[in-house]
C-alpha cells in the first residue's frame, strides 16, 4: 500500500504540471494583466514597462511559469491587483467553502446512499419509480432555479434559515447553501447507489449468502453494499472538487465569500494572480481527492490489493 500510494503521488507531478501550465498560460498568454489592472484608461508606456518587469510579464511565457512555480514551493502565490496577498485571499476563502462542500458532501452520501439502497432493494415498486422521478426532477433543475426557491421560501417566507450568509459563515448558516450545492449531487449518488445495488444483488457471492441463510440485513450490509459502494465512492471523491470549485452560483445567491465568489471576482476584473492562485489550489485538492479514492477501494474490496 505504502508503494503503490508513492508511485501514484509520482504520478501526480506531470499531471500537476500540466494542469497548472494549461491555466497558466490561458490566464496570462490570452489576456493582458497590465491592461486589466488600469481598467478603461490606458497606461502610460513607461509605467506599463516597469510594471511588466516587476511581474516578470516581459519574460516568455516559459520563463513566467517557471517563476511562478518557484514562487509556489517558497508558498506565495503572487498579489492581487488590489495590493492583497493572495495567500490572505485564501486563508478567509477557503475555510468556508471547505464548511460548505462539507456539509453538501454529508447531505449528497448521507441521504443519496440510503435513497440508492432503498430503492435499488425495491426494483420497480412504488418507492424506486418515485425516487427516479425525484432524481430527474432535481437533475432537470439548474442550480440557480432551485437555489433561489429554496432562498425564498427557507429564508424569506417561512424564516427557518438566514437568507444571506454573515461574513464569519458560521456552520449553522451553511446548512441551506449546502443543501443547494450538493441537490444535483445528490441525484447522481441516488441513481449511481440504485443502479450499483442492482447489478451486485443478482451476483453469485449475494446468492451464496442467502443460501447459506444469512440475516438479511447482513447481506446487504457486509456483502451487497460494499462492493456495491466501489462507484460511488468514485463519484463523491472526484465530486469534491467539482464542489469546491463549482460554489460559484451557490455562493454568489447567499453571498457567500469562499473560493467561487473569490473566482468570481477574479475572472471580472481579469485579476490574473487570483484566479492562477485558487485554480492551483483546486487542482492540488482534486489529485488529492483521487488519490483517497484509490486508497478506499482496497478497504471497500478486499480482493483489491496494491503491489
């Protein structure tokens, strides 16, 4: 285990590399961060030189790169245009949108997977028609649809949950903003634990236990469910990324200030530091995820074994 999960952090470098390369160059190659900073007025000529030179922006694009990289292993991660470093921009982002995929992350596994199994035990009843339709109703509906209903009628009409989120985001005004943000999730976890359950309950290791007349909470516990969890546990790992860096609609209608809405902003005011900074960061916490991912499968599936 110890082996395989050093070669796959080997792995990760050129994967690494490339991504960050990939952002690099479509932030800075394809745009003018010089332009971008003066906003309408031109700058002079004089001052937009001695602003490329102190950006390393009149180097080539290799060259920039290769300096920023350096500039992330001693951990800055450059300025924004606003004289902020952006370091302090993800010391105040990142910890709420970590709380928000968080709790999206416990609502997706927590009713997705008892929704699944549910209705996967239940094939063509009542129950498994109800939850497919559910499931496609909630895939069917944008996120920021259903947000701003949800929004309107926890937060305003009825008064269970603050319709804006405070600047301190504590954990009980994420509830909601959470729940929104994981709703598609959650269908998809649904349908993939339904369909997962089905497939494995005609398998011959599920006949063998019955026949051996298991308790049938058992079976479906520590034999059915298990190996029937190897594709969720998939979906949610690569899933955490595409939260935390998909927050943008959740946390702009409860004005939320985590990574999307520092996203958000970034890409409005074309601030290049901002934007390449944060996007490095979700690439760095999806490998991550994924490496997690790998690693679980061994422990839901013991004939899975790393060399």
């Amino acid at each position: 285990m110890g082996r395989y999960a050093l070669r796959r952090l080997a792995q990760m470098i050129p994967v690494f590399i490339g991504s960050t390369f990939l952002i690099f160059f479509m932030v800075y190659a394809l745009g003018d961060p010089v332009a971008a900073l003066f906003g309408d007025k031109a700058p002079d000529p004089a001052t937009a030189a001695r602003i490329r030179k102190e950006l390393y922006l009149d180097e080539p694009l290799w060259r920039q790169y290769l300096h920023y990289m350096g500039q992330i292993f001693s951990g800055h991660f450059g300025t924004a245009f606003n004289g902020q470093p952006v370091t302090e921009l993800m010391a105040s982002a990142f910890p709420v949108t970590l709380r928000l995929t968080v709790v999206a992350v416990v609502f997706e596994m927590a009713l997705g997977i008892t929704l699944g199994v549910l209705s996967g035990l239940r094939r063509g009843r009542g129950l498994d028609t109800s939850v497919l339709l559910l499931t496609l109703v909630v895939v069917s509906v944008p996120t920021f649809v259903s947000g701003t209903v949800l929004q309107y009628l926890f937060g305003v009409s009825w008064g269970w949950a603050r319709p804006s989120v405070s600047p301190e985001a504590p954990l009980n005004e994420l509830l909601l903003p959470g729940v929104v943000l994981g709703l598609v999730s959650l269908a998809f976890t649904t349908r993939l634990t339904r369909t997962s359950i089905v497939e494995n309950a005609r398998a011959d290791y599920v006949r063998t236990a019955v026949a051996k007349g298991l308790p049938r909470h058992r079976i479906v516990t520590r034999h059915l469910l298990r190996n029937s969890l190897i594709p969720v546990v998939t979906f949610i790992g690569t899933d955490i990324g595409a939260l935390m860096g998909g927050a943008i609609v959740t946390e702009r209608i409860f004005n939320i200030h985590g990574v999307g809405y520092q996203l958000y902003q970034g890409i409005l005011r074309q601030n290049s530091p901002t934007v390449v900074g944060f996007v490095t960061i979700l690439v760095i916490v999806f490998l991550l995820a994924n490496l997690l991912v790998d690693l679980l499968y061994a422990v839901l599936d013991p004939r899975i074994r790393y060399a």
